[in-house]
C-alpha cells in the first residue's frame, strides 16, 4: 500500500538532511508505528507520505514515495487526500468550520460532490467516530477527544484507503485518547485500513500495532514486528524512548514473556510488601483556604469552598481530565487569578512562586535563550554581575549552558520547555508550580526535568495527564475532578484506587494495574521489580 | 442563543450594514443621524448582548462621544463660528485663547453619530452571527471562497490571539515586569517584544491550518460544491430590495442636491425636493 525506497529529503538553507535514505513498505491493513526521540525526522517522513511536502514545499526530495502503487509526483493534491487521509498533532488548529457537520462536509465540498452523498457519508462518518449526537454542535465546545475523533470523521467522509497520523493523542487526557485509540483499533480490525502512526506513547500504542519503524537522526535504524520489539527493548532503551511498562519489567527479571496487558501477564510471585513511604511533613507553606472561583461570575463556580495545604517538601502531581480545574488551581496557587471568596496565602516576601504556563512557547518573548533567562533577575533590580551569575547557573542546571545564544524559538521543543523553566527558576521562587511539563518529551527528557527541580526546591507542583510520571516524581497527589478534590494523599493511597482514578477520567497504566492484581502497591517498574522473584 | 438578529440571514444583515454606512456617508442632518443612532441601538438591543457586551459598548462609546465633541468644540477651524465659552483669553499661552465653539460641538456631535449607528450596526452583526455563517454570507454574494475563507478564519481565530497575548502578559508580569519600572525604554522595548510569542504562534497555527485542509483535498480555485443550501426568501428580498431602493433614492436625492448647490445643475421642478434635503439630509 505504501513504498519508500532510498528517501532522502533536505530544507533550503540547512546545513544536513532531514531524512536520509529512508526505505520500508506498508502492507494493506497493517498499523505501522514510527517513534524516534524529539527532532529525528518522524513527522518529516509522514509529510512526505500525505504529499504536502512534494507538492508545497521547496525542500530538495530525492528517491520514491508511491501510495497504493503510483508515485507521489503522478498525483495531485485531491488525489492524493482520496487515497490517504492525514491528521495532526493539535486537533484545535485543524478544525476550521463553525459546526461537527460543516467540518466533516468541508473535504467533501473540495471534491465537488453532490449534497445527497455528503449527508449519507456525514453521517456514516459520525456514526463510526461516535459523534452522531454532536452533529450540530459548535467544534470549539467538544472536548480535545471529540474534537479529535471529528478531525478523524473528516478524514474518514473522503474514504481514503490509508490513514496518516501525527502524534494524534499526544495533548489529550487519558480518556480522550483511549477513545482514539480504540477507533483506530476498530478501523483497522473491521475496515481493513492501512495506518501509519507518529506516536511516542508506546505503553498505549503497541497493543493495536504491528510494526515498529525507530528513526534517529533522520535515519530508519530498526524495523521491526512488534513481538520482535517486545523481545529486545535495548533499541528503545539505548534512544531514550518512552517503554511498554510490563514488557519493561518482565525483561528486568529476565523472563521470555512480554504482556502488554495486566490481564495477559502471567501471576509472579510477591517476595514482600512494597514499603510505604511516608516522609515526615514539613511546615505549611501555602494555604488555600475556603475559595469560591469561577470562570464566569454569571455560571456555577467551578471551585467552591476548596482548602487545601502544601507543605515543604511537597512533590505534588495534580491529576484530573481536561476541564477539571488543574491549570485553574495553578494560576489561584501563582496569584495569576484572584478568588471569588476565601484566600490563598503565600509565603513572604516575593517572589515566592513560579508558574510554569501549559504552552511554554508564550513564555518566550526575548531575542536570545540567555536573555530570556536574564530577563525576571533584571526586572528584579538584581545587580549586574550577580544577574549574570544567577543566569549562568542556571542555564547550566537546566542542561541549556550551550544554547544561551540561540533564539528560544529556533530550539526544539522539549529545549523551549527548559528555557521556559530556566525563564522561571532564575527569579528564584520559593516554590514551583508546573502546568503539563510532560506533553511530547520523551522519558529521559522528563525525568532529567523533574529531577533537578524537585531537588532545587521546597515545593514543586505539576499538572499531568500522564500517571506514570506522577508515580515516579510525585511523593503526593491531588486528584481533581470538576473542581472537586476526590483525593488527596501518597502514591500509594491514591493511585491504588481504580475506582477513584477512573472517576476522574484517569486511567492506571497496564503495570499499576498489574500491581494491583498481585496486590502490590508498587506504581513504577523499579518499585515493582523490587518485590517480585523472576 | 436565538434572538431576532441571531436569525436573520447574514446576507439580510450584510445589506443592513451596508445600508448603514451609505446613509452615514450621506446624510449630515442632526435629526436624521440621530434617528440611525437609535436604528443602531435597536439593531445591538435585538441581538440581546450580554452585561459584558453591553458595558463595553457603553463605556466604548461614552469615551469617544466625549472625545470628539470636546475635541471638535476646542478646535474647530471653519467659519462662522462662535465661541459660546472662554476657557483662556486670548494671548495667554495661545494667541487665540481656547474657546468652546457652538459650531465645534455641533460638528462633533454630527461625527459622533456617525460613528455610533455604524458601531453599533457593526457590534450587532458580529455579536450574533457566527463565523461559519458569515462564510456562508460572503460566498452567497459571489465572494472567492479563498478570499472569504481566509477571512473567516482570521476572524475566529481573534478570541485565541487575545487569549494568547493575555498568557504572555501573564508570564511577563509573573516574572516581575512592570511596565515604566525599568525606564521608558526598556518598556518600548519589552512591549514590542511581547508580541513576538503571539505573532509566532499565529505563523504556527497559520501553517497548522494550511497543511490541514490542503490534506483534505483544499486547491484554491478549483470547483467545490457546498452542503448548506443558500436559500433566500421571498420576504428578505422584498426588505432588501427596499432597502436598496431607498439607498438608492437618497443617493439620487443628495446627488441632484449638490449638482445644484454647486450651480452645476438646476431644475426649478426639483426646488420642493432640494427645500426636502436641506431640511432632513
């Protein structure tokens, strides 16, 4: 269905190619992931295969890419949407029409065709994405899964023979992209559709995959099946990449199994119980005490009488689904937002905290890396030389000493994202607050992060989606779900609660589910591989 | 939300405001400006805005009704005019004083009306149509769809600029910025650079959007067919085409006027017509 063979593709003006000597074919009804660290070239690659870049791009393109047996330069561009649909990263930037129905309609208007076969295949598209009771409602009112699964629908109205997806669940919560993925699953079970899949989160995608494409620095290194994968982790190991947790675990304790599921790995023996870890609790050093808030005085408050303390030493994750009131508490926490009622008391004097914002690219506004991080000491009235000296020091404990020259938004983004915390730490806040410091790094990239913060300060809080994370860097959690806190306590107290976690629209991953089955509170494979004989 | 002006069509309420700028352009007699004034508030009224909407419309336009009068009273130029008020002699810092000119106030409150039936025509019809909607409008009229597209999308696009730029002020003042503390150029300085975020990620998006609908088969001035059927009542045909109708008689009524009042052409059959606009238009 898809060939590449000896791909090679250069920008204008860069210095090395983007993609070199890429070769594999996709077969008919085979789901194909392509993971690789940050900046390898993946969503290149699955350019080349929607025919953007063949068809808008001045890049310099060498070698073959043919789509169900023609050549991607012997198609036009509505050719090439009828054979393979696309969808990206960020659903929001791909909707454009006012309602679910003109959106879906809008590929289907490009082919000229007539209204009768666009409202039978609207709704067909609708039905098979679950969104046929979402048909006249506004896309900005769907949630981030919805909208998704609506940009799913457009591609699917056009019938296209093979799917091409970048990255598409990696900025939805838990339950948005199990939503997707289960679509995808169907899709390619029932319909027989050729994918194509950008996605770093392997612990969700593998189970519905069939091979495995691992690119770095713009070359294919590895192609392989997914049990030949699952049989040798080192290629993901050695490239830093997110692992499959269970098939993770049962090659740490040398065993030939590699469940991707709870329910498909086989009972191990528990030598002992996980110790549980209860740290002594320092002193308060923020109170939330009774505060009412809303997002508008007209509608119900979404926090009502919320109390709450964080004490030093805290390392708290804030789970909860998209629209719980995580980034709301953030901004409440930062002094950003002001409370309807009650208060919020921070220590003295300021600068006392430092707010992390969701996008960090609206974090960056100065012409340099090394100005940016200047720029909260020289509004402080920080004096010259020890300015420079906080700068300098700070650059280099955030691992960014060498792109001080560089313009922030020339980095890539997991560099952006360091910037932006450097921008933060180098006013020296007391405490500090991250919202979604997570979102496309890859594992290393995360735990370097949170690691040399959590070190750095007395309290550090950060909204997440992703469990996993929270149970390696996280020594308390707050469960947020509508604005309600459903749980608040260690690791092991909240997180071996499927009812409580599901309640809020957060979902165990397969080894915290595992534990479970063993009746082990252990949430990360370290924890786990502790307690079980091999 | 449903309200009258929520279920007009948009090319209904695109021929109102077009109507509203010829009469504005038009017509200089207070009385008349005063009546489209009002037309216009009926217009904002009928889309039944919020307190929010509401309040910033009034204090929008509160400031620059006050702008202009007082602007228009201090420093009006033509003649005659006639100082109704002395707020400095002449000679002292001016040589002419400052004086408040009856003529000023007039003119300013003439400018003033103008400006507020077009606002609040304008206010109304963006309050209560969606962007979805005034694609459709402007394609029905014969607009290129790349043009109206474009168009469109910048227009929904605004309300995630704004919340953008409020995020990066939100950064800029969590990380100690405070306007004028640093010096007046090193304020110039930082404000122009808080929009580089913004103008970026808009170049992102901008990009984003592009890629997506050229994978769903988007080629700028190929034939496309529509789902939504652009149906136009008997009804609104008759209001527009009155509409029209009447735009067009003052066009003709105001044209023939000036023909006259510049003794370039005289009928002493129209003097009724020309007694008609001096008095109302």
């Amino acid at each position: 269905m898809i060939r590449v063979d000896k791909l090679h593709l250069q920008y204008v003006g860069a210095e090395a190619p983007t993609l070199t000597d890429i070769s594999f074919t996709v077969a008919r009804g085979e789901l194909v992931v392509i993971c690789g660290p940050t900046g390898c070239g993946k969503s290149t690659l699955l350019n080349c295969l929607n025919g953007t870049l063949h068809h808008e791009s001045s890049a310099r393109i060498q070698g073959t890419v043919e789509l169900a047996g023609r050549a991607m330069e012997s198609l036009s561009v509505p050719e090439v949407c009828r054979l393979a649909g696309a969808v990206f990263q960020n659903p929001g930037s791909q909707l454009t029409a006012s309602t679910a129905e003109l959106e879906v309609a809008f590929g289907m208007e490009n082919q000229n065709l007539e209204r009768a076969t666009m409202r039978e295949r609207i709704d067909t598209a609708l039905a098979a994405t679950g969104l046929s009771d979402c048909r006249h409602q506004r896309t900005e009112t769907l949630s981030g899964g919805q909208q998704q699964r609506l940009v799913m629908a457009c591609v699917l109205a056009l019938q296209p023979r093979m799917l091409l997806l970048d990255e598409p669940i990696s900025q939805l919560d838990p339950q948005g992209a199990g939503e997707i993925l289960r679509l995808l699953d169907e899709l390619k079970s029932q319909g027989g559709m050729t994918i194509v899949l950008v996605e770093h989160r392997l612990e969700d995608v593998l189970p519905i995959a069939d091979r495995v494409l691992l690119m770095e620095e713009g070359r294919l290194v590895a192609t392989m099946t997914r049990e030949a994968l699952l049989a040798d982790l080192s290629p993901l190991r050695r490239l830093g990449l997110n692992l499959p947790h269970l098939p993770d675990l049962f090659e740490r304790l040398g065993r030939v199994e590699r469940p991707l599921t709870a329910e498909a790995a086989p009972m191990l023996r528990v030598q002992r119980e996980v110790p549980a870890v209860v740290g002594e609790r320092g002193a308060v050093l923020i109170e939330v005490r009774e505060v009412t808030y809303g997002y508008s005085r007209r509608g119900a408050a979404l926090f009502e009488g919320l109390s709450l303390s964080l004490r030093r030493g805290d390392r708290v994750a804030l789970l909860g689904s998209n629209g719980a009131g995580k980034s709301t508490l953030l901004h409440l926490l930062a002094g950003a937002l002001r409370p309807w009622k009650g208060s919020v008391e921070r220590p003295d004097p300021a600068p006392g905290c430092g707010l992390v914002l969701q996008n960090p690219d609206l974090m960056l506004f100065c012409e340099s890396v090394r100005e940016e991080v200047a720029f909260a000491p020289h509004h402080a009235g920080v004096p010259a030389g020890k300015a420079g000296e906080l700068v300098e020091r700070t650059l280099a404990r955030l691992g960014i000493a060498e792109l001080g020259d560089r313009a922030p938004f020339a980095l890539s983004r997991g560099q952006r994202l360091r910037t932006a915390v450097a921008s933060v730490v180098s006013r020296e806040p007391a405490f500090l607050l991250l919202d979604e410091p997570t979102t496309g790094q890859d594992r290393e990239q995360i735990d370097r992060l949170m690691e040399g913060l959590e070190a750095a300060y007395d309290v550090v809080l950060f909204a997440t989606h992703d469990v996993d994370t929270a149970a390696r860097h996280a020594n308390r959690i707050l469960l947020l779900h509508q604005g309600r806190v459903l749980a608040d306590g260690a690791p092991h107290e909240v997180l071996d609660n499927a009812e409580l976690l599901a309640r809020a629209a957060v979902r165990q991953t397969s080894l915290q589910q595992y534990a479970r089955r063993l009746g082990v509170r252990a949430f990360t494979v370290e924890a786990l591989q502790e307690v079980v004989r091999p | 939300m449903s309200s009258p002006m929520h279920r007009m069509d948009v090319r209904l309420k695109m021929t109102i405001g077009f109507a509203m700028s010829m009469v504005a352009i038009l017509v200089d007699s207070l009385l008349m400006l005063g009546a489209g004034a009002v037309i216009g508030a009926l217009l904002f009224a009928a889309c039944r805005p919020t307190r929010g909407q509401s309040r910033l419309v009034i204090f929008s336009f509160t400031l620059l009704v006050w702008g202009m009068i007082f602007s228009q009273a201090l420093f009006y130029q033509n003649f005659p005019r006639h100082a109704i008020l002395s707020l400095l002699p002449p000679n002292v810092l001016m040589p002419e004083g400052l004086q408040v000119y009856a003529e000023g106030i007039r003119h300013g409150l003439v400018q003033s009306l103008r400006l507020i039936m077009l606002g609040l025509t304008g206010y109304a019809i963006c309050f209560s149509t969606e962007p979805g909607h005034f694609l459709q409008g402007l394609l029905a009229i014969r607009v290129p769809f790349g043009l109206a597209f474009m168009a469109v999308t910048a227009i929904r696009f605004l309300p995630i600029f704004a919340t953008e730029y409020q995020a990066v002020r939100l950064a800029m003042r969590l990380k100690g910025y405070r306007p004028l503390r640093r010096g007046v150029r090193d304020t110039i300085r930082t404000e122009i650079s808080s929009l580089r975020p913004v103008l970026l990620g808009a170049i992102r998006r901008a990009q984003e959007i592009a890629l997506s609908i050229q994978t769903r088969g988007f080629v700028l001035g190929a034939p496309r067919s529509s789902l939504v059927e652009r149906r136009f009542g008997a009804g609104q045909w008759l209001t527009v085409m009155m509409v029209a109708l009447l735009i067009g008689a003052l066009l003709v009524c105001k044209l023939l006027f000036l023909l006259y009042q510049y003794q370039l052409f005289y009928v002493p059959a129209l003097r009724p017509l020309y007694a008609f606009v001096r008095a109302w238009l």
